[in-house]
C-alpha cells in the first residue's frame, strides 16, 4: 500500500467520524433499527428456508417482533409499576425492621455488633432523593410542555425505528453483499473470514446473552412470585440485566430477595429456602441449558474482562458505552486474537532477523 492510498484511508476515516458527530442528534433511529434488522435477519434466514419470498419473510419476522415487544410492555409495565410504588412506601419501614429485628438477629447468629441504621439521616436522604426526582420530572414535563416542536421531533425519530428495521430487513443481504464487492480484492478472503468470526462472537452476545437474561429474569421473577415476594418481578428484573456479568445477577438477586422474604415474613427459615431453591434452579438452567445452547464459549471474555468491559465503558461514554462495551470488547477480542496469531508467526517473535544478524 502507498503512502498516498494510506493518507487517503485516513482521510476517510477522519471524514467518516466528523460526518457521525454532525449528523448525532438524528442518527438514533438508525442505529436502533439497524441493531434490530441484525437480531431479526436469522429468524428471516430461516423462514426463507422454508420457501418464503423475502418480503413474506421480513413481514412475518418483523410482525413477530413488534407484537412480542408489546406484548411484553402491556404484560410487565403495569406489575413493575405497582411494585416500585410498593417498594418506595415500604422502604422507612424495612429500615426500621432491620434496625428492631434483622440486625439483632445477626448479632446473634454472628456473635458480632452491628451499628444500627441512623434513620434521621436516612430518612432525609430518602426525602431529598423523592423530592429531587419530583423536581426533576416536573421540570423535564414542564420544558416538553414547552417545547412541543423538540416533542414532536422526539417522537418523530422514534416512529422512525419501526420503519428503519422493516427496510433494513428487506435489504439486508443486498447491503452485505454491496459491502463485500467494496473490499479490496486482494484482502477480501481475509476481511470476510475476520468479519464472519465477529458476527459469531456478535451473535453469541447480541442474540444469544440477551436472550439468556430475559430467560433468567423471567425464571426469578416468576419463581420469586410463586413464593410470594411482593417485589418478585422488581427483583427479577435486576437480577436479569445484572446477569451480564457473571454470577454478579445471581449474587445481587438472591441476596435482595432474601432480605426481602426476612422483612416481609419475619424471621422464618422456609420462605428463605425457597428464595434460595428458585435461585438455585437458576443457575442450574443457566449453567446447563441456557449458556450452551444460546451462547457456547464464542464470546470470548473472562469474567474480569467483562467486568472491565463495562466500567470502562461507562467511564467513558455514560450509559451507552456500557450497553456498547460488551459487543465492542468482544470483536476487539477477535481482532486481538488474530494478532496474536500472527506476531507467533512473524520472524521477530521466531527471532529469525535477530539470529541472522548474530
């Protein structure tokens, strides 16, 4: 390669990334609709198999997916909303039980001292929190209220979504295949072959990590429910989303849940033990169904690397870098992996060079 192509690569590149900053405040709707066309795209793969044209296919998946998301929001939405106001009416009186009854009974079963919760400044930063959120919702209604064209915008490039996902859906393959033709020739086989183990790897996150949570944060939720834990749905969910990391949903989960079964049957050893059974039927499902079958090994990442994925990732860009961290460390995990492979297979690790010089 010339120093002018790769000038001109770099030039590229810089324009590239001035064009996505400029064009930000619009660009949601696309990378929405984008993500979903990629989780989407399989399930018209295999309609297709099948003998459906690509527009019957996208139609079916893409009326599957709409319907399954609101179907999911009328179902939940309403059972979580009841539960956090529950939990936010419940909150100064679990305080107190834990300081009448939870604490000296740790006490007792530890042989330790605990220092008991101080509610005045507890119960001030509680009301301060409330009122901070009152504040801040009237305040975020109050500027909406205002500004109806920014509303009408926003609501805009939300409707947007469903209309991105359909059409990348239909043109899918074209736009892969249109990419493909724009590689260079002499680096195509190996461009694909990397892009392929990133699509695997993405897949395995992307598709098959997410399904895994919203299959635990079901299990939880609707274990939890079954024993009767008033917050089962409130905790399954954290408990869910918390499984990224692993044994991080399980550890936050059964321990919420446990305090929770304490505080709201006393101190009674079965509630507990079930809490601990549902959980326990959790990780078993996870660790024997649920991450062979939709995940396997392809990811890559050991659990510290996750962990570091997510922290960086939100350190650097907020809420977003940690819902991106994960995808991107694990193509970085693919890339790094052929590098690797090929500094095992250059002359300076084999120290050819070093010993024709000697």
């Amino acid at each position: 390669m010339t120093d002018r192509n790769r000038w001109m690569i770099l030039l590229g590149i810089v324009l590239t990334a001035a064009l996505i900053h400029a064009l930000k405040p619009i660009l949601m709707p696309f990378l929405v609709g984008a993500l979903l066309a990629y989780l989407a795209n399989p399930l018209v793969n295999q309609l297709m198999r099948f003998g459906c044209r690509r527009i019957t296919a996208v139609s079916a998946a893409f009326t599957a997916l709409f319907l399954s998301t609101t179907l999911a929001l009328l179902l939940l939405l309403p059972r979580l909303w009841e539960q956090l106001v529950y939990l936010e009416s419940r909150i100064p009186s679990a305080l107190r039980w834990m300081n009448r009854q939870g604490i000296p009974w740790l006490e007792n079963k530890l042989h330790v001292n605990i220092d008991r919760l101080d509610m005045d400044r507890i119960t001030q930063w509680l009301t301060a929190f409330w009122q901070g959120a009152d504040a801040s919702t009237s305040q975020l209604l109050t500027t909406l209220a205002q500004s109806g064209l920014h509303v009408a915008a926003t609501l805009g490039l939300i409707a947007l979504i469903p209309v991105v996902t359909f059409y990348l859906l239909l043109d899918w393959e074209t736009l892969m295949e249109k990419i493909r033709h724009l590689l260079p020739r002499r680096l195509e086989p190996r461009l694909v072959d990397l892009a392929r183990e990133c699509d695997d790897v993405l897949a395995a996150f992307l598709r098959g990590q997410l399904l895994v949570m919203v299959a635990l944060g079901l299990i939880y939720g609707v274990g939890l429910q079954l024993v009767g834990i008033k917050l089962a749905m409130v905790i399954g969910l954290v408990a869910g989303l918390a499984s990224i990391i692993p044994y991080f949903g399980f550890i936050i989960g059964i321990i919420t849940a446990t305090i929770v079964a304490l505080f709201q049957f006393g101190l009674v050893l079965e509630p507990v033990l079930l809490v601990w059974l549902v959980f326990g039927i959790g990780q078993i499902l996870e660790g024997w169904v649920l991450q062979p079958w939709l995940v396997g090994d392809r990811i890559g990442l050991p659990p510290v690397g996750v962990i570091f994925a997510i922290m960086a990732g939100g350190q650097l860009f907020g809420f977003f870098g940690m819902l991106l961290a994960l995808p991107v460390a694990a193509i970085l995990v693919v890339l790094l992996r052929h590098a690797h492979a090929s500094y095992l297979r250059s002359t300076f690790y084999q120290g050819g060079d070093v010993l024709r010089d000697e």
